[in-house]
C-alpha cells in the first residue's frame, strides 16, 4: 500500500489534517479526498451517509458526478492508508471509520477531558491538570484547517470551543492550585486570539491580581469594556464586573487559596469553608430585565400558596434556546432569595453548551457539596453516596436551587433534595415530562409589547420613539425571541449611525436573516444548532423534511405525507420536536414553526438532500391534491370532474362525512393551500399547480377572497401554458374569468372566458365551453351589453341541458335572470329563477340555491310584492352557513332591510342594513359592494334620511364607474338625483338624472323611470 512503513497508524484533525504510519506521513490526496477523510474522522465509529459527504467536499453546487467522485475518494483514501479496508468500512448507505483512542487526536482529546473531569470529581486536581495539559497539548493550531469546506468549518468551531472550555478548567485549576505569574503570557497568548472571551479575561486579571500588578488587572477590564461595547454594543458580564469590583476593593476572597479546588466554578475563584455557609451562587439580575410578568406571576402562583405557604418543591421552565429561560429564572429566583435563608445555588449543568458535554450528576453533587462546606475527602466516590450525602445536607435547610441549562431528567434526578423546604427550579430545552412531582411552564415568544419594551431597554427609549413602527417591525422580523432581540439591540447600540429602519430591511432577506441575527459569541442560529444536533439522525431528517411544509400549522396527516409514513410515526415525530421546543402547538392536532426555527430548518436543506427533499414535496403536494379533491367533492356535489392526471396520494387521508367536517378542513388549511400552489409553480410542477388551483379557489370564491382567487388562478394559467396542456388551460382560462368579474376586472375576465371557450370549441370540451359562454354572458351584462350578452347566455343554457349538466344550468339561469332584470324584461327574469329554483329541488347547490331567491325577491320588489320578496328572503336567509359567500350574504340582507321597510318589520330593519354593509365592505367583490350599497341608498331615501343616502350612493357610483358596471352605476345615479333634489340641490339632481338617462339608453332601456326602480315613495 502506498505509504505503508509497517508502523502505528495516526490521524490528526486538531489543526490540519494529516495522517501517519509510524513515522512515515501518508499522502491523503487532493482536497476531496481530505474533506471526505475529514468529515469521517470528525465523527468516527458513526455512519455518515454519502450525502452528507457531498456536502462536506464541495460548498456550491456539487457536479453530477459528485456521489461518484465520493466514492471514488473513498476507494483510493483505502488505497493509500495501510490496511484502509479496515479502517473505513461500508456501512449502509454511508462509511464509517473504525479507529481507537492512539489512532486519533480528537479521541485522545476526549479521553483527557474525561480523565480530567473525573479527577475534579474525586478531589485530585493535580491529576486533572496533567490529563489537561496532555489534552490541550494535541492541538497544532485551528482544527482541519485549510479544508476549505463550510461545513468542515462549522464542526472545527465547536471543536475550538471545546478547545477553549477545556483550557478554561485548566487556567482555573492552576489558579486555584496557587500559580499566578507564570499563567499571563499563556493567558495572553490565548486571548489574543479570543479577545471576547470573558472568563479567560477574568483569569488573566486574577492571575495579574496575584503576581501583584493590580494596575495591570485592572486595565485589562477597561480594554475588554471598550472592545464589547465597541463590538457589541453591550457590557461585561456579572461575574467579569464583580471580579473588577473585588480587585477595586482588595478583597480577601482574591487570595490564593489554601486548598486544591473541585474544577470549573460558578465564580473565577470563592474561598473554601468546612463549616455551613450561607451562600448565594445566583448570577446577577440583568439590569435590563423586561416584560415576561404573565410567567413571573404563574411560576410565583405555582411554588406559594395564598397563604404564603409553599405548594411545589419543583418547576421546570421548558422554552426554545433564545426564549429567556435562564434569565426568567434568574428573575425569580432573585425574588424569592428572602424565603430561603439557607442559601441559593445555581449551577450550569451545560446540557446545551457549545463545545462541551453535559455535567454529570456525580460532578455536580460534588461542585453543590463544596459550596455547602464539605470538605472534599468527606465527599463519597460514587453517584449514590453523594446523593444521600446531599439529601442528608439539605435536611431542615430551606435552599433554593436553580438547576440551569438540563439536558434531561436524569440528569436531575439525583440532585433534588428531599427538604420540603427546599425549592429547585429547572431550566431546560425539553420538556422534562418523566421527572415526578414537577410543576411545568413552557415560555414562548415575548408579546409584541414586551418585545418592544426590551429594545428600549437595551437601545434606549428615544432612537425606539423615533421610529416605532420599525421597532415593531424589528420584534417581529426576530420573532419576538429575547435572545434575537437582544443581538439586534446591541447591534443597533453599537452602530449610532444605524436606523432601526435599516436593519429592519437587512433581516426583511429571510435567506440572511439568521446571519444578522449574531453577535459575536452569540447567535440565534448556534442556539437552534444546539438542539437540532442534540438530536438523533431519524428526527433531525424529519426536522429537515418538516420545513419543506408550505403552510404555517401541520397535522399529521401532512407530516406523514412529508416523512412518508403512516400517522402513528408522524405524530410521533411531532410530539418528539415539540418536546425539544423545534415546534410549537398552536391547537391540538396542530404544529408550528417560530419563523427562526422555519428559517434554520429551511436553510438545512442542501444540494446533498436535493433528492430527498424534491420527493418529500411531490408527496405534500400530491397529498394536498387529493385531500382537496375529496372535501371538493363533499362541499360542491355535482361539480364536474377534474381532468389533471395526478396519482392519488396512497397515504392516510382525513375522513369527510360532512360538509362541515370538509368546510372546517378547508378553513383550517386555506394558508397552507394558497402557499402549496405557490410551492407547486416554484417547482414547475405544472400538473399540481393547475390541479390545486382548480379545488382551492372553488372554496376562495364561496368565502369571497377572490384576490387570491384571481392570483391562483393566474398562476394556474402560465402553469398550464407551460405544460401545453390544453384542455386544463380551457378550464383555468374559465376559473379565473370568473374571478375578474368578482373583481370588476371586465375586459380581463371576457379575454380570459373568451379563450378559453375557444381553447375548449378546439378539444370539444364542451362542458368547459358552456361554461365560458355563460361567463362571458354575465361579464357583458355588467358592462350593460344587454343585446351582446343574450345568445352567450342562451348558447350556455342550451349545451349545458344537452349535457346533462344541472348545477352548471341553474348558474346560467340565475346569470339570465340578472340579465332579464337589468333590462326590465321582469316576467323573463322570474321565469329564469323559478326555473333555477326548480332545479335545486334536486341539486345540492347552496349557495346558487341563495341567490335564485334573491334573483325572484328583486322581481318581486320592482313588480311592488313585497310579501312574496319577504318569504323568498326569509327562506334564502335559513340556507346561510358559516362558509356562505359573505358578499351573496349581505345581498340578501340588504333586500331583507328593504322589505322590512315596505312591509313595517322594523326588528329586522337595522339588524339586516347594520350586517349587510358589513358583508359588504370585508367581503373583497367590489361588484357586490356596489349593488349592496345602492339597496342601502334606496331603504335610507325610503327613510327620509337622504344625506346617507347620498353618501351610499356616491360610493357605489365610484365603485361602479370604475368597472364600468353600467346598471349599478346607473341605479347610483337615480339615487343621487333624489337624494339631491330632496335636499334643495337641483343642478346637483338634474345632471345625474341626465347622465342616468344616458346609460339606460346605451343598454337598451329606455324606460328610465321604470330603471330607477324601487324609487322611494
């Protein structure tokens, strides 16, 4: 084998990497190979499928060839090291390598850091500082440095971090063990290159301190205060402040200390006791503290009683990282201090902290047993002896204790006391739901004003007064998370020249917005990284998968779609991420990303998971299709069928049994479905995009959001044209005709109905083609084209019986009623209507079913029988639901107040007028609004009350003549004349009246007074 000297085998990643046998170095390759050999070694014995390879070896788009580049590099990698088929093994569908401890410098390092927490443990600290010195000594500079490779660059900063944690403990260990002046060039050395690091900061002070240069200590403060403000807008922290203060002074506690010490304290250094102190480890309050009163109220409610007797001995405080827990905490715990005179501890156990395993429990009952007193060699070896030692201790003591930063609950089990004096509150990313006899509160986002109320803390109050909407827009855009908002409020703090406007345009790039969101030490995204890697391989891809969702909540039934598996495993997978706070429960059965969450789940996705990802959006989209076919086919029976060959989802489905199941689907689900259309043209899924416009804006049109309507079914138009497909470019071309002239966009409406009849004439889709016809019949009656629309209207009527076609066939009758009516052809009018009213005695067709009513009740108001308009509303009134179109309601009503008015029903009178131009104004048909609020002009000059009517009027005239919708923009008219000729304005009353005159005539009605119909009297 090339290389191969017969000597014991080495590899190096702490600093770049290399590879030896004996003492021979062994030619890795280029930098594929090195990167490949790298990302293996990082996480040695594991498997690392091939596409996390591919993602290590190029940081852009990686070539087509790159899964056999992999390989090829893994082939030649066995080639050149010395028995290489040994040492990386085919595992599935990755590699692994095996190595032992001599054979790798990062396991050597682990194994030291061990040996040097275990000697703390056991009171040697000598031993933990040799098997320090050993650790630290492996490194030769940054690890895998020069790889070149993003992702081999993010696992060696949190190397360099445990780098750094390790030579913390070390420093500290040597400080405590008496040594001062030799530590500062090492110190010195170090900082250099982590100049924000405060702890190292802290002990080159005391270390300067004790060699007796406290001018020299205390200047490095001033430096490292002037560099955080500079650089991050902010203050040191408590501990580094307080060691300032205690050099200041000249305290005693700075002196070396007689005694070896336990490992990493809480303080930079604290003076050793045997007897019972009465200590308080708690950091200190943040002075800029903020908000959160609702959780500081519920976590006093839980642990004190209304006598102030206390109720709970454990509280857990579970959040997302970022959300504030331990400051919350620390809050409270501040607060509470006075009710236990004992003491008040507070330990990290560092179950989320970069670079570092979490604390054991043995490690940690020895740190809480030194700070009580006990002497080191009264503190048992084992987990159990210290346990009870620790219980013992508490006995009768009122403490409390503040377990930071838990991994999980046995982690904390061993620490509780059993003193029911004693309070210990838990912070933690997960839920600790199997730890008995805990209260639990889950902390979530800030509330806008509290997240406003931070900024101006941190920032200052007058650069937040000077642009609150951006303040408010800036707690948005950082989800309201106390540690995103922190960042950008020192960031704004240390940038003067900055407006909150501008940042607020930076973190607007939602691909950026993650990298905006750090700050030196801190960042959003590290504290997402934490959890997200705290998890295992299954529920990391399922966390990945999951933010490929298009729509704000997921159930189950799409998570299953997205992780291709059946409902039991995704609601497994839900309840797991929702346990580590990755996703939130807005309502049972539903999940959600934080917008930050969404943003690092997106931003997982890679060239590497391109594959999988695109299945996983074939499936949710396929599953979204289906779903909206079978609540399609409960809400609108009779519709005709879909032509877009799409495969039926296979997977679980929710069950429609009824028209409100299948309506209260639609309406939870109606974001996430906008968006999958969205979703669906973004991945030029051409077939999905038409098929999913089709379904979705049958229910946008029957809640009235015809703006999404008209948007969907534009894009369902290019999609279709894209696909040259052309019998599903008929049908779109019809679907968004329909919502231009909910919209008032005429001209737009009959090109799109108009091409598409012809687009359908062409495939002898005839169903589609009677379709358009009736719709361009309806669009020129509203453009007043009386004598134009007629044969359209006809035509469809006449294809639409031959087909067989009844709910299509009571629309048009209902679109020819309209017609009749505007052209004071009364009797056709009614005849159309009873006809369309007839046919709904078999078909299911609410909402046309409605509006056949209210076609009969206008014929019955003009022709003066306004009992027989009261009982066709009354009835078209019961037929309303909550999904009914809200601009079809408020016709209806608006009519019922008119008749009220006629017949003398005054309690129905300001009900239906008060509701109706409510309807009205929110329901998004300005075609609707128009003729609603001449109904209302005309029941208030009924009224006398012609100042409201005029305003009524005018706006309906604006509406009108903005689409040209002649009738109503006539009937506007007539009512400004009467309105103005009741109040004494005769020019006013006479030019409307002519211009009135005038669109009557240009619609073929020449009856003008007879057109303004209804006239009050």
């Amino acid at each position: 084998m090339t290389g191969h000297t017969g000597g014991i085998l080495r590899f190096n990643i702490l600093g770049p990497i290399e590879a030896w046998s004996g003492d021979a170095r062994l030619p890795l390759g280029g930098a594929i190979h090195q990167r490949v050999l790298s990302s293996l070694l990082l996480e040695a014995g594991r498997t690392i499928p091939v596409t996390r390879l591919v993602q290590a070896a190029w940081n852009e788009e990686p070539p087509t060839t790159a899964v056999h580049q992999v390989r090829k590099a893994v082939a030649d990698l066995r080639r050149r090291i010395p028995n290489g088929g040994e040492v990386v093994l085919t595992d599935g569908p990755g590699y692994r390598t095996v190595v032992r401890d001599p054979e790798l410098d990062l396991i050597e390092f682990t194994t030291c850091t061990r040996e040097a927490d275990r000697a703390v443990s056991a009171g040697r600290p000598a031993d933990a500082i040799a098997a320090l010195r050993r650790a630290l000594g492996l490194w030769r500079g940054t690890a895998l440095s020069g790889s070149g490779s993003r992702l081999l660059e993010s696992a060696a900063a949190t190397l360099e971090e445990r780098r750094l944690a390790a030579a913390e403990q070390f420093f500290e260990l040597r400080l405590a063990a008496g040594e001062a002046g030799q530590l500062v060039p090492e110190l010195r050395d170090l900082i250099s290159q982590h100049p924000l690091r405060e702890t190292l900061r802290g002990q080159l002070m005391l270390a300067l301190y004790r060699s007796g240069r406290q001018g020299e200590a205390l200047g490095e403060y001033v430096k490292v205060r002037e560099l955080l403000v500079e650089e991050l807008g902010i203050d040191p922290g408590a501990l580094l402040s307080g060691l300032y203060e205690a050099i200041l002074r000249e305290s005693p506690e700075l002196n070396p200390p007689v005694a070896a010490p336990t490992g990493r304290a809480e303080s930079v250094a604290a003076p050793e006791t045997e007897q019972w102190p009465t200590p308080c480890t708690l950091p200190n309050e943040l002075s800029d503290f903020t908000g959160r009163a609702r959780e500081l109220g519920e976590l006093f409610a839980r642990t004190t009683g209304p006598d102030g007797s206390r109720t709970s001995r454990i509280v857990a405080i579970d959040g997302m990282g970022g959300s504030g827990k331990t400051c919350l905490a620390i809050q409270a715990a501040h607060q509470m201090a006075a009710d236990f005179p004992d003491g008040q501890l507070h330990i990290d156990l560092r179950g989320f902290t970069p670079g570092e395993s979490p604390v054991d429990a043995a490690t940690a009952l020895y740190r809480l047993l030194r700070i009580l007193g006990v002497a080191s060699d009264s503190v048992p070896d084992d987990l159990d002896g210290r346990a009870a030692l620790w219980r013992s201790t508490l006995a009768d003591r009122r403490v409390l204790l503040l377990l930071d930063n838990a991994v999980d609950a046995r982690q904390v089990r061993p620490l509780l006391p059993a003193s029911p004096g004693c309070l210990v509150m838990i912070t933690s990313r997960e839920r600790l739901v199997d730890l008995d006899g805990a209260e639990w509160i889950s902390i979530g986002p800030m509330s806008p004003e509290d997240g406003t109320l931070l900024v101006k803390e941190v920032l200052g109050a007058d650069r937040v007064a000077a642009e609150p909407e951006a303040a408010r827009e800036l707690v948005r855009l950082c989800g309201r998370l106390p540690l995103a908002l922190r960042i950008v409020a020192a960031r704004l703090r240390n940038r003067p020249k900055w407006t909150l406007r501008y940042l607020v345009e930076r973190l607007n790039d939602e691909t950026h917005r993650l990298e905006e969101l750090s700050g030196g030490e801190r960042s959003v995204a590290a504290t997402l990284q934490l959890s997200y890697q705290a998890m295992d391989e299954t529920h990391r891809t399922a966390f990945r998968l999951l933010g490929l969702h298009c729509g704000a909540d997921i159930d189950a039934y799409a998570a299953a779609a997205l992780l291709d598996s059946d409902l039991r495993d995704a609601e497994a997978a839900l309840e797991r991420l929702l346990d580590v706070h990755l996703l939130q429960q807005p309502a049972m059965g539903l999940y959600r990303f934080h917008d930050l969450v969404r943003t690092f789940a997106q931003n997982l996705t890679s060239a590497a998971t391109a594959h999988e990802d695109s299945t996983a959006v074939g499936r949710i989209l396929d599953y979204y299709w289906t779903a909206t076919e079978a609540a399609c086919g409960v809400l609108f029976p009779g519709r005709n069928p879909a032509r877009v060959s799409i495969e039926p989802y296979a997977g679980a489905l929710p069950q429609f049994r009824t028209t409100g199941e299948a309506a209260d689907w639609f309406g939870r689900e109606q974001e996430g479905l906008i968006a999958s259309v969205h979703l669906a043209d973004r991945e030029r899924m051409e077939r999905h995009t038409v098929g999913l416009t089709r379904n979705v804006v049958f229910w946008l049109n029957g809640i009235g959001r015809f703006r999404e309507f008209r948007e969907l079914s534009q894009i369902a138009v290019k999609a279709a044209r894209r696909s040259g497909d052309l019998a599903v470019l008929g049908f779109s071309l019809s679907n968004l005709s329909v919502a231009c002239w909910k919209l008032g966009h005429l001209d737009e409406g009959i090109g799109a109905a108009t091409e598409g009849r012809d687009v359908a004439a062409q495939l002898g889709d005839r169903c589609t083609e009677a379709h358009a016809e009736s719709t361009i019949g309806l669009l020129l009656t509203v453009l007043g084209r009386h004598a134009e629309a007629l044969p359209h209207l006809e035509r469809a009527l006449a294809l639409e019986q031959e087909l067989d076609l009844p709910r299509a066939e009571a629309e048009t009758l209902c679109n020819l009623s309209t017609l009749y009516m505007q052209w004071g052809r009364y009797e056709e009018a009614a005849e159309a209507a009873r006809q369309a009213l007839e046919i709904h005695r078999t078909v299911s067709y609410r909402d046309n079913h409605v509006m056949a009513l209210a076609d009969l009740a206008f014929v019955h108001m003009v022709l003066g029988e306004f009992e027989q308009a009261h009982e066709q509303l009354r009835t078209a009134r019961a037929l309303f639901t909550v999904s009914s179109p809200p601009g079809d309601m408020a016709l209806v009503l608006a009519l019922s107040a008119e008749v009220g008015e006629c017949l003398g029903i005054q309690a129905e009178v300001a009900g239906c007028a008060r509701r109706a131009l409510e309807l009205a104004s929110s329901c998004g048909s300005p075609t609707r609004q128009a003729k609603v609020e001449n109904v209302m002009g005309r029941l208030h000059r009924r009224r006398g009350e012609f100042q409201r009517a005029m305003e009524l009027h005018r706006h309906a005239y604006d509406l009108a003549a903005t689409m040209r919708y002649r009738a109503e923009e006539a009937h506007a008219l007539c009512g400004i004349a009467e309105a103005a000729a009741a109040l004494g304005d005769t020019g006013t009353a006479a030019g409307n009246a002519a211009k009135a005159e005038e669109l009557f005539r240009f619609m073929g009605w020449s009856e003008h007074a007879a057109a303004c119909c209804l006239t009050a009297r």
